[in-house]
C-alpha cells in the first residue's frame, strides 16, 4: 500500500469507516463523495444506507451511485415494502472494475420517518439543534432532489431563527441584522424573511415607547425598514385611514397574512408612522417650530398632509399672538405663510392686526409719526381711507405741517369749516375757501402775496425772484413752518398768485 493509499485510508478511519468491523451507517452521498478514492479503498468495509432504485436477484442500485453492489451467495433480502436499504461490505475489484461486496442487507426507515423521528428528539427551544437536523434534511433533499424534504429543512430553520428570536434579551439593530444575516444565508423564501423582519421591526418600534434615547432608536428603525422592508420608500397617492387603523390594530397577524403587493403598502404605512413618531417626538408643545416639523413631514412623510397642515397651523397660531413684538419684515414674512397656507384672509388680518399694534407708538410722534403711520396704511393694506382719518390727525396736531397738507389736498379732501372733508362734498366757491384758508392759517394755491401773509401772520424769511420765458417766479420761504411757496405770474401783471406749495421737511420713517 502507497503512502498516499494509507493517508486515505487513515482519514476514512478517522471520519468512521473501518476496514474491518461495524459502525454507524454512512449516508450513499458520503460515499459518493470519495468516488475519487474509490480505488485506493479496495478492501475496506462499509456499512452505508441509502434509497435504491433497483434491486435484481444478486445485485442492487442505489439512486445517484454509479458503483455495483453485487450479493454474497449468503445474503437475506428482506420482505415488504420499503424504500431505504443499509448494507454492510466490501469494496472489491475484478478484472479491473469496481464493485461493492455485499455481505448483509436490511430495510430501514425512509428519509421521512427519520426526519420525523429526529425531529421528535429535537428540543422546541433548541435553535442549535434544528439547524443541524435542517443541514441533515437539506444535504439528503440536494441528492436526491427531494422538495419536501427541502421544504422541511427551510422551515426547521424558520423555526430555529424564530426561537433565537424569542431568545433575545434586547431586540436591537445589531442583534436584528445578525438574524437577518443568517436568513439570506439560510435562503430561506423572501416572504418569510419580509415576515421575520416586520415582527422584528414592529417589537423595537413597541419597546421605543420605554427608551429614554427614543428618538436616536427611531431614527435608525426609520432608516432600517426603508433599507429592508420593499414597500417602504414608494410613496402612496392618498394617506389610507381605514387600511391604517385596521392595520395599526393588529400588525403581525394582518401582514403574515398580506398577499405581496398588499404587504408592500403595509411597509410603506409602517414607515409613515416611524417618520411619523420620530418627527413629532421633536415637536414644540407651543408649535413654535410647527414649520420646522411640517417639513420634515413633507419629506418623510408626504402622506400625510392632515398633519402638515395641522403643524403650519399651529406655528401660524403661535406667531399671530406675538404680533406686536414683531419687526416689520417679520410681520411681512408671516402675512405670506398665511398666504401660502391659503388663508389670505388671515394674511390681511395679520397686517391689520400689526398696525393697530402700532397706533399708540405713532401718535407718541406726533405729526411725523402718524404721517408715516398713515403711509403704512396705503402700502400694506391700500387703506387710504384710514390714512386719510390719521393724515388729518397729523393736521390737527400741527396745521402748518406741509405732508399733512399736501396729501388730503392730493387726494380730494379740503377744509370746510375747520374739517378735512371731500371736496365734492363743499358747496363754497373758490373764493370763500381761500378766505376760510386765510382765517385757518392755511395756504392755498391761486393765493396772492398779500393772502398769503394775512394767513401766515408774517413776512417769509427769505425770497427769491427769477424771471423766465416771459414769467415771473418767486418763492417764498417760511423756515419755522417748514414751507416752501412758489409765486408766479406773467411779465406785466402787478401781483402773483400761489402757483405750488412744498415741503422743507424731509419724511421719516419707521
């Protein structure tokens, strides 16, 4: 014997087969397995079992072993039914060809009473011996093509994963994607996998509930089942309630028994609501960040605009009691939000409600203020007719104050009596008002010099004069009431009349 023969032969001891003597059966597969050393095993003896396909009157088949197995003159073949055979012999060789010397042959149980009888020894809670009794199963389903067996095999490591499962003292990412890991190598049908996962996910999501770093492990729930679970990340065209509050109230048992497409809007219902508690576990009880929050909803979770809108609302409500605190610009910026939230009535409302915040501040500046404050009325809201009732108030406060004047004369008013009123609505002739004008200490245009001193009650500070294209200009300037009036008439005629009356004052602002 080669060395090389010896080394086979000591590996074969090692591993159970002896040249002489008994030992535990060898399944057909192991022995096909050293078909390449078959004839460095001439000799030995084996004790192998097996299903056989033939079985003549001095030699038998086994399924997918090419070797004969030839009778002793002595053998017993057994009586009735059965589809496994154990047989003890020797490896042999004549005339250069290999065969199998058998010397006994027995009937044993079939693949299926095995399995069950191993699997009847198997402890419930004994994941270790289930996948061994799965590896047992599966290595005999791939020889001999056995689906069921197969089968078997897949749902002893189902079981064996779920035990694990059961097992574990905190159901973490780490201890969910070391499970997982084994179910791909496992090859186990995706459905199972996808069924696995949802229990898994949804026990973490529930035990969040207890965690003082509730938001750090919904965030990395949030991104595993968008990472694992295939109908996560697919948005829905409408937010289903009904599906949800059924779905909601039972998860497992409706997903375990969803058909594929109906399981992938249960993924994606199941995600909304992680996005959902891992978004407003950072929500301001006072909705001070409702904005902040709906959009990280509009990212996260699309579906649901009854809370995006809800969110807007809330800081919306929020910012509207602080209205007289804010700047302009920050009432401005809100006023929009109500526009963009679609309550541009409530965007009117919100500038209107600045202004009144502001009345008090305006009057405490006297005509300039309330000038301005009036000013704010027409670019805001276009309200002239409230800048009217607060350019009059300029006016009242101080009459020689020119933007006062100007303005309610621009824009149809004149005094009748002492009253800014709509000029359409005083029945005087030109005449009587500019009489009435002088009596108030008002200037009007088509005044003369000498009208306009009467009403002033004194000279101007300084006059200029200056003729041009056959006319005459003067102005007048009266420093202490802030006027500017400009005289004009043609070359020839004895006296001017008020051609323009101007500010000296330049506007404030807010």
């Amino acid at each position: 014997m080669n060395v090389m023969r010896i080394v086979v032969v000591v590996l074969l001891c090692l591993l159970g087969f002896h040249r002489e003597g008994f030992c535990e059966a060898r399944s057909i597969q192991s022995f096909t397995a050293v078909k390449e050393k078959w004839d460095d095993l001439v000799g030995t003896t084996w004790q192998i079992e097996g299903r056989y396909s033939l079985m003549g009157a001095t030699t038998l088949k086994f399924v997918n072993c090419e070797m004969p197995f030839r009778f002793s003159s002595d053998v017993m073949r057994p009586s009735g039914q059965f589809k496994n055979l154990e047989v003890i012999g020797k490896i042999q060789k004549k005339n250069g060809r290999l065969f199998f010397e058998v010397r006994s042959l027995r009937k044993v149980p079939s693949d299926d009473e095995q399995y069950l009888a191993r699997r009847a020894r198997v402890d419930s809670d004994d994941s270790k011996a289930m996948y061994e009794l799965a590896e047992w199963a599966e290595e005999r389903a791939r020889f001999y093509g056995d689906e069921d067996l197969r089968k078997r095999a897949q749902q002893l490591k189902q079981n064996g994963l779920l035990v694990e499962y059961r097992q574990l003292e905190t159901i973490d990412q780490r201890a969910l994607d070391h499970l997982l890991k084994k179910a791909r190598e496992f090859q186990l049908d995706e459905r199972i996998v996808q069924e696995f996962l949802h229990r898994g996910y949804w026990e973490q999501f529930d035990q969040t509930n207890r965690l003082r770093d509730r938001v750090e492990r919904l965030t990395e729930l949030h991104v595993s089942i968008a990472r694992n679970l295939p109908g996560a990340s697919t948005p829905l065209e409408t937010y289903p309630q009904e599906l949800a509050d059924e779905y909601f109230a039972a998860p497992i048992q409706m997903y375990d028994q969803s058909r594929n497409e109906n399981r992938r809007q249960l993924d994606r219902l199941f995600y909304l609501k992680v996005s959902v508690d891992m978004i407003l576990a950072q929500a301001d009880a006072s909705g001070a960040n409702g904005f902040a929050i709906a959009k990280r909803l509009k990212t996260d979770a699309p579906e649901r605009k009854d809370l995006i809108r809800e969110y807007e609302a809330k800081e919306l409500a929020y910012a509207s009691k602080r209205l007289d605190t804010m700047t302009r610009a920050e009432m401005l910026n809100l006023s929009n939000r109500y526009v963009d939230f679609g309550d541009p009535s409530q965007a009117v409302e919100t500038k209107r409600k600045w202004l009144a915040s502001r009345e008090l501040l305006a009057r405490g500046q006297g005509a300039r203020g309330l000038v301005d404050y009036a000013e704010d009325w027409i670019q805001l809201l276009d309200d002239r007719e409230a800048a009217a009732r607060f350019y009059m108030e300029a006016w009242k406060i101080n009459p020689q104050y020119p933007l006062a004047t100007e303005w309610l004369d621009k824009n149809g008013y004149a005094l009748h009596d002492g009253i800014w009123t709509p000029k359409e609505l005083i029945p005087e002739t030109r005449e009587s008002q500019i009489e009435m004008a002088i009596r108030e200490g008002r200037i009007e245009k088509g005044m003369t010099q000498h009208q306009v001193k009467a009403a002033m009650g004194i000279a101007p500070d300084s006059i200029v004069r200056f003729a041009s294209s056959g006319r005459i200009s003067e102005l007048w300037t009266y420093d202490a009431a802030g006027v500017m009036i400009r005289f004009s008439w043609k070359q020839g005629d004895s006296n001017g009349q008020v051609n323009s009356i101007s500010s000296t004052i330049r506007r404030g602002t807010n």
